[in-house]
C-alpha cells in the first residue's frame, strides 16, 4: 500500500449508476484522486479485481453486486487497502463480520454507504432525539414505486433479499444509529412476494424499552415516486425527516411538542455522494480503523432476523 498522503489513490471497482455517482462526488471534491477503474462493461477500464489489486492504490470503492463483496473486500484489505463499500456489505451478519474483522486486523478504514445517515435532516435528528425525553416508539417506511432494474437483486443468492436488503437496511440502519445501537430483544417480521420480497413489516423491540415498526416495498402504489419517513416519538416530544412531494433526495427534518411543528432541516442539500466522500476525506487524513463499524454487524444482525436466519 502506497503511502497516504494528501490526495489518496484510489479504484473503483464496478461503474454502473451508483458507482459512477460515487466516482463523480469524490472526483468533485478532489480530496481523492480517481487512479483506475475495473468494469469489464467499460471500454477502456481494467476488467477484473486482480488488475486492480495490481495497481497503486491506497483503497477502493466497491459498487457490485451483493453476493461479489465479501470476496472482494476481504482481498483489498488482505492487501492493506481501505474500502468503500456499497450496502448492504455482505449476505448475512457472518459474511459481514469478518470483513470488519479483518479491516481490524489490517488497521485499515472501512466503510459502508448507509447515505442517508449522511443528509443534514438525519443530522440534525440525531441532535434532536436524546432532548426528547425517553423514546418510547418509531416509525420507519421506506416504500419505492419502482423496483430495481436489474435481474441480480431478484435473485436472493446474489442480493441477499429483496426489499429488505435494498431499503429496509437503510431503515434499520437509521433506527439503530439515532438511537445509540441499543440491544435488539425481539423481531418479529412479515414478508410478501417472490422469488424475494417486494413487502415486508418488522417490529423490533429494543433493550430500552422502545418499540419500532419498520416497513418497505418495491413498486408499491403509493400515488409518488417514493415515500421515505423515520417518526420517532419520546416523552418530552416528537421529531422526523420525511422526504418532500415523493422526492428521492430532497428531506425535511421536524420537531413536534403537542401540535406545534418546528422545522430543523430543508433543501436544498447534496447528501448522494457524502458517504463515499467523507471516507475519502478521512482516508486522507490518514484515518485507520475506525470500531465504530462494529455497528455494520448490527445492522446485519436484525436484517438476518428480519428474514428469519437467526434468532
């Protein structure tokens, strides 16, 4: 591994949407500078993750499918590479520990592009929850009128799921980080469709007390684009971010006392690529291994007992 220094080498291993928007974003900023790309649909680009491995690189970012990460990240960091991963990071909680696992023993940054973590109403939420008293319940929904538009996510040996594992892990995601990652006591969940689920409803209760319902589809008829709502509720208040006239990227972020509505965040704000940038910037920084993505197996955790593989 090439020695970190101001502007990081990195590669990017598969450039479909996603991918290149991630390219696109750290490539604005210039804090990372954009050494090889490695997609055998690309002219011009390497086309495997051997070839890239070959390269000088300081760390690459992962956007393939589901069931292609852990082979592929495991193999950057047995070189001491950083990686940047697309979610969810692995098939199932074992999968993903031991890619955390050995990001630890290679001391080198790992991380996972939970984005909406990273848009300023789900900041400025995470500010708001611990001042509103015991957080008694939560409710998530994630509903797309859409479905994804290749054939891998509908084959659960190379995605992991349906839903669930495409939206639904944003969701868990978003209920755990906000709250501090408390235990988990109890799932309970309802999946519909096939081959994977295009519907699912989980009920998670929480070591504190806290009950949270968590729902997510594809092509649902919700009469918008999309629908994307975290509504948390505690004794001394309420506060959520919701997304605006079935915007994919446009949130607001409220507070409520009784039947007064305070606003904390609106657009507009560039959140897409913020993930995948703020590891650059942090890879920059010469940041190493970071245990908070210890989090990333308990996000995965609830998403195996959300399809019934554990507990």
């Amino acid at each position: 591994m090439s020695a970190v220094a101001t502007r990081p080498r990195l590669g990017f291993l598969g450039v479909g949407w996603i991918g290149r928007s991630r390219l696109e974003a750290i490539e604005r900023t210039g804090v990372a500078e954009v050494a090889a790309i490695a997609d055998p649909a690309l002219d011009g680009a390497l086309e495997t993750l051997d070839e890239l491995l070959e390269q000088e690189l300081d760390g690459i970012v992962i956007a393939t499918p589901t069931a292609l990460h852990e082979q592929q990240a495991l193999a950057a960091l047995d070189r001491g590479l950083a990686v940047f991963c697309q979610k969810p990071l692995a098939l199932d909680t074992t999968g993903a520990a031991r890619i955390v696992e050995a990001a630890r023993r290679a001391d080198v940054l790992l991380g996972v592009d939970l984005s909406y973590r990273f848009t300023a109403a789900a900041a400025r939420l995470r500010e708001t929850i611990p001042h509103l008293g015991e957080i008694f319940a939560a409710d998530l929904v994630f509903h797309n009128a859409y479905g994804p538009d290749k054939a891998w996510f509908y084959d659960a040996d190379l995605s992991g799921g349906g839903c669930v594992a495409d939206l639904g892990i944003h969701l868990v995601d978003l209920a755990l980080w906000l709250l501090g990652f408390p235990e988990v006591e109890s799932v309970e969940a309802r999946l519909h469709g096939g081959p994977v689920e295009d519907h699912a409803v989980a009920q998670l209760e929480f070591a504190t007390g806290a009950v949270v319902r968590v729902a997510c589809s594809w092509r649902l008829h919700a009469g918008r684009d999309c629908v994307l709502e975290a509504s948390f509720f505690g004794t001394d208040g309420g506060a959520a971010l919701r997304n605006v006239d079935g915007s994919f990227y446009d949130f607001v972020a409220e507070r409520y006392d009784g039947t007064t509505t305070r606003v904390l965040a609106e657009p507009p704000d560039d959140w897409s690529g913020r993930a995948a940038v703020e590891w650059a910037q942090r890879l920059a920084c010469g940041q190493r291994f970071d245990p908070a993505a210890a989090e990333l197996v308990a996000v995965h955790g609830v998403l195996d007992r959300i399809y019934g593989r554990s507990g």
